[in-house]
C-alpha cells in the first residue's frame, strides 16, 4: 500500500510540475504579443470582460458546497487524512477567492 501511495503522489507532482510548464510557456509565448486594446475598435476598448472573475467566484463557492457535505458525513470514518485533505481544498479555494477580490471581482459596481 506504501507504494501506491507514493505512485499516486508521484502522478500528481507530475501533473502539477505540467501545469506550471504550461503556466510559464504561455506567460513566455504571452510578452511578445500585442496588446489587445491597441488592436481593438474604441467601442470593444471600453468594454469589461469580467465574466472569468465572476465564473471564478462562482465555482469556489459552488465546489465548496458540492464536496464540504459528503466530506462532513464521512469525516468521523476517515479522521485526521479527510481534515488535511479539506485543509488544502479550502487553501486553494481561499486562493481563488482572494484572487477574485484583488482582481475587483466582489467590488459592488
């Protein structure tokens, strides 16, 4: 079992270490394009395109329900693992949100 374990751990640096890869080459393919409001018409430059903050906001709240209610009724089973499991979900899920904040999201408009 200890060493399912570690594959399993195993395989998720690995898509982590992808994610980042894919993070950074598209951050690099990224700063040589133009900006996109110099080629845009004046009455696109002026428009707001806040829809992914929002679908971020939406998608930390909404995951934190859909997993926090069974995590609760199998908690008391699974113990001191399912704490530190809901530990970091919540983390990234904070992540999200403070993201969204900084990025003007829960601003009143």
């Amino acid at each position: 079992m200890h060493s399912e374990a570690v594959s399993a751990y195993g395989i998720a640096a690995l898509v982590i270490l992808i994610a980042i890869g894919l993070a950074l080459l598209v951050i690099a393919l990224s700063s040589n394009a133009s900006p996109a409001s110099a080629s845009a018409p004046a009455a696109w430059a002026q428009f707001r395109f806040g829809y992914p903050v929002y679908a971020l906001i939406f998608l930390a709240f909404d995951m934190e329900m859909i997993f926090m209610y069974p995590w609760a009724v199998v908690f008391a089973d699974i113990g001191l693992s399912a704490f530190l499991d809901m530990l970091v979900f919540i983390a990234l899920l904070s992540a999200g949100i403070a993201y969204a904040w900084r990025m003007g999201g829960l601003e009143w408009e």
